[in-house]
C-alpha cells in the first residue's frame, strides 16, 4: 500500500521555524527518527519511508504554502496513490498550540494552503492532521502570527507533540483513520 503525507509550509530560511511551517518541521522530525534525508524532486522535497509493510512517501512542497495543491497534485499522480490515502500536515489557528485533530475532510476555513490543494484536486475529500498553533494575535494581525516564530516555551514543547502527530502519521498509514481518529482526537 502506498501513502502520500504532504507536510504544508514554506521554503527558505526566513520561514524555517514559523508557526506556518509545521508541517514540514514535523516531517523534518520524522526523517531525522527514521534516518531518512530530503532530495529535491518536481515541485517538492521527497522522501520514502517504508513502514510496517507500508510505503510512505513523505512531501514538503517547494511552491510556497499558497501553491500546495500543485505538488500534492503531481505527486499523488506520478505516484498513483488514491486520493484518500493523502494525509495533509497543517497549522491551524483555531486549535489551542499543542492540540492535534484529525479529521477525514473539511473545509479549508480560511488556509490558503487548503484552499489550493481543494481547488487542484477538485474537491476536500482528503485527510488532514490540523495543528495547533494557537490564536495570540490582535485582530488584522493573522497573518503576522503564522509567519512569526514559535515562542521559546512553544518550542520547548514542540518535539512532544510532533512525536505525537508521528504516530498519528504511522495510525492513518497501518490502522486507518477511523482508528487513528478514535484513539489521538480527544
């Protein structure tokens, strides 16, 4: 069986530790677990990590977060994996920082990142794991906080709950979603 697991951020160093680049600082983790390394491949960084019988192709588009349906699009067609075994990594400010949240669809509730991969792939039938990062900004001020780096405390905690959303990674990949969902989302 084989799985896409797209972490959402963007490239370039200015970007490395902000709260919008979770998603590939959480794949970031998960390769350095696994000793596995990035290349650079269309429209992405890649790797594949063979789990539990499983080929797990690990994504962190290249396009920049606004462009991610584009090298979720490609990938998922080169590597002819069902739309539903995608899973999306995504900072989500409506969650408390730390709270993970599976879920098997649903809308895009404002992510530009989302947004793309909805309009690319025709449609939000695919699964994403949403991570909290909190929402301590002053109105007009979102798109600053995403962009701003985590806090000395949040970093503190980060390497936690990253492993956390690893195994919830490994979950959607072996045992399902439903699953997955039953026993992380509180």
């Amino acid at each position: 069986m084989k799985y896409l697991v797209a972490g959402l951020g963007n490239i370039g160093a200015e970007y490395e530790l902000t709260r919008h680049n979770i998603g590939f600082l959480t794949l970031d983790r998960l390769a350095d677990q696994e000793g596995l390394s990035f290349s650079t491949e269309r429209y992405a960084f890649k790797t594949e990590w063979k789990h539990k019988g499983r080929s797990i192709h690990l994504i962190k588009p290249t396009t920049y977060m606004n462009l991610s349906g584009k090298a979720i699009n490609y990938w998922l067609q080169e590597l002819k994996i069902p739309k539903e075994n995608l899973l999306v990594i995504v900072d989500e400010i409506a969650l408390p920082f730390g709270k993970l949240r599976m879920r098997a669809k649903g809308s895009a509730a404002g992510h530009n990142g989302l947004k793309n991969i909805e309009a690319v792939t025709a449609g939000a039938d695919y699964a994403r794991l949403r991570f909290g990062i909190g929402d301590n900004y002053r109105q007009g001020q979102q798109v600053d906080y995403v962009l701003s780096n985590f806090t000395r405390e949040e970093m503190d905690q980060l390497p936690e709950v990253m492993d956390k959303a690893i195994e919830m990674v490994s979950g959607f990949c072996t045992i399902g979603i439903q699953r997955t969902m039953n026993q992380f989302n509180d």
